[in-house]
C-alpha cells in the first residue's frame, strides 16, 4: 500500500508541476488583466493557445480598449483574430473614433477591416480631410486636357479634398472613381463654355459646376472642396482639324479630278478606236467602187466617157479642196 501510495503521489503531483508550468505562461497575462479592470480567465487564455490565438494580443488589446473607455469581450476579439482580421488595428480605429465622436460599432469596423479596407487610415481621413490629386500622381498624364468651344485646348489640374464617409466605407467606390468623376466633370466644363477665355477668366466656374453633379454618390468619400490648381493653354485643336479637314478634302478632289482625267483618257481612246473603224469602213466601201465599174463596163450601163468625164470630176473635186485647205498648200511648197 505504501508503495501504490507513493506512485499515486508522484504521479498526481507530476500531474500538478505540469499543470503549473503551462497555467504559468498564461499567469502573467491572467494577473496583468486582472489589475487593469479587463479580466480574462487563465481557462480561456489556455483555450486560446489550443485554438492557436495569440492570449497576448487578445489581451493587451482588451485592456487598451477597457482604458478608453470601449467594452470589447475578449470572445468578439478572438473570433475577430479567427476570421483573419487585424485587431490591433481595428482597437485603435475605435479608440480614434470615440475620442472623435464618431460613430464605429464593433460590427461596422471589423467588417470594414475584413473589406481589406484600412480602418485606422479611414478614421484618420474621416477627422483630418486629405488631399487628391486629379489627374493622379501615379497617372501617365500630368494634366486633364479638353477642348473649348473655341477649338483651344485648356490642360487644368485639380485637387480634391475629400473625408472618410465611414457608413459607406464598406461597398463604396475608392480614391480612383473620385479622381475619374473629377477629370469628366472637368472636361465636361470646359467642353461646354463656348470660348476658352471665360474659362481662363472664371476658373472657380469649373469647381462650381463641377461640385453641384454629386460625384461622391455611392463612393467612400465625402468631397469637400474641388480647387482648380492650374490652368495653361495648349494647341489650337480647332485649327489643327480644319487644317487636317482641308488636307483631306484637296486629296479627296484630286482623287476625283483624276478619276474624271482618265475616264476622259478612256473616252477619248474609244472615239479615236470608233472613228478608226469607220474609216476602214469607208476604205473597204472605196474598194467596191472599181469593182461595180468593173460590172457597169460589162454590162454596157457604163461607157468611156462616162469614166472620163468621172476621172475630171474626181481631178476639179481634189483641186478645189487643195486651193480651200491652205495646210496642204502650205505642205506642198
């Protein structure tokens, strides 16, 4: 019995070293929770290593939340950390919130932060508004170009200020709409005035347009203010398209006038093709004339001085056409 008595006690009291050494890594935290008025049970700061949850951070977190005032239970931390989120980061955005007076339930900011959303970055922009550039620092252009009535060309650049919008923060448009709602609007402006000098006279007349068409609707920002940073005139693009315009049309007339030459050229081959024909006509016509005096001669419908006073005939008709045509003379001599 003695001897079954001292395995029971050793056994029992490796049991306890055991259970001292492990409930000992978690004693620190379950004392320094205790003492800050956020107390978490040293049972859970055990569960939680064996649902393999950081006890420290759960910890420090709640007593930071406990000081400023904000009651978050250790379990809504931990299922945060369980889902992937940033709890550190989500605290602080509260803290930051609170002080500000700005409404951030647990809900809504932890939702925000599995959004991949920057929770502290918002409430920050949400107390002190930023600035964006438009067109964007990142952008491949340096300036919004568009096209007065006039055809002058107008390169502006803005900056907006905007704030966080929290409640739309979750589902609402980035930075990026802003900028590209910004740029149209911008455009759309300076499209519109009929001559580039009252843009020039009236910048303040592209913010003003620009701020009633409500481009923060369903983006995540607030626009507060849309300042024109500067405006320079480009190219006169009215000129450019006429000159361009008046290019293609002299190439469109030549095309045309060169179309009209050569159906001309075709015209002209088929006369001179036409009036050949009927000169071999002509000649072969000539040729049956001997023939049919041939005929005349045999059948006696014809005599000698027929033919002679025919041959006189034919000699006074070419004589009269050489004196009436002076080229021929003229070739002759």
């Amino acid at each position: 019995m003695d001897t079954w008595l001292i395995v029971v006690l050793s056994v029992g009291g490796l049991f306890a070293l055991i259970v001292l050494a492990v409930m000992g890594r978690f004693l620190g935290l379950w004392i320094q929770s205790v003492v800050s008025g956020a107390p978490v049970g040293i049972l859970d700061l055990f569960m939680m290593r064996l649902r393999k949850v950081a006890p420290a951070v759960i910890v420090l977190n709640r007593i930071s939340a406990k000081k400023a005032g904000l009651e978050l239970s250790a379990a809504q931390l931990e299922a945060h950390f369980l889902a992937g989120g940033d709890i550190e980061r989500v605290v602080r955005a509260m803290i930051a919130a609170d002080k500000a007076k700005i409404e951030l339930p647990w809900d809504r900011a932890t939702a925000i932060d599995l959004a991949g959303r920057d929770i502290l970055e918002a409430v920050r922009t949400s107390v002190d508004p930023k600035v964006i550039d438009c067109p964007s620092q990142t952008a491949n252009r340096v300036t919004i170009d568009a096209v007065a009535g006039d055809g002058i060309q107008l390169r502006a650049r803005a900056r907006v200020t905007v704030r966080t919008n929290i409640a739309r923060l979750v589902g609402g448009a980035t930075e990026e709409t802003i900028v590209a709602r910004v740029g149209e609007g911008i455009i759309s402006t300076i499209g519109s005035a009929e001559s580039h000098k009252r843009v020039l006279e009236n910048p303040d007349q592209i913010s003003k347009t620009v701020l009633q068409k409500g481009l923060d609707s369903g983006t995540a920002f607030e626009i507060l203010s849309i300042d024109i940073a500067d405006v320079d005139v480009g190219a006169n693009i009215g000129a450019q398209l006429q000159t361009d315009q008046a290019e293609a049309d002299t190439k469109r007339y030549q095309a045309e006038a060169e179309k009209r030459r050569a159906l001309a050229i075709a015209q002209e081959a088929e006369h001179t093709a036409e009036a050949a024909k009927n000169r071999a006509l002509v000649i072969l016509a000539e040729a049956d004339v001997p023939k049919a005096m041939a005929d005349a001669f045999r059948q006696g419908n014809m005599g000698i001085m027929d033919y002679y006073r025919m041959q006189n005939v034919i000699a006074d008709t070419a004589m009269r056409n050489t004196v009436a045509d002076p080229e021929d003379r003229n070739s002759d001599s």
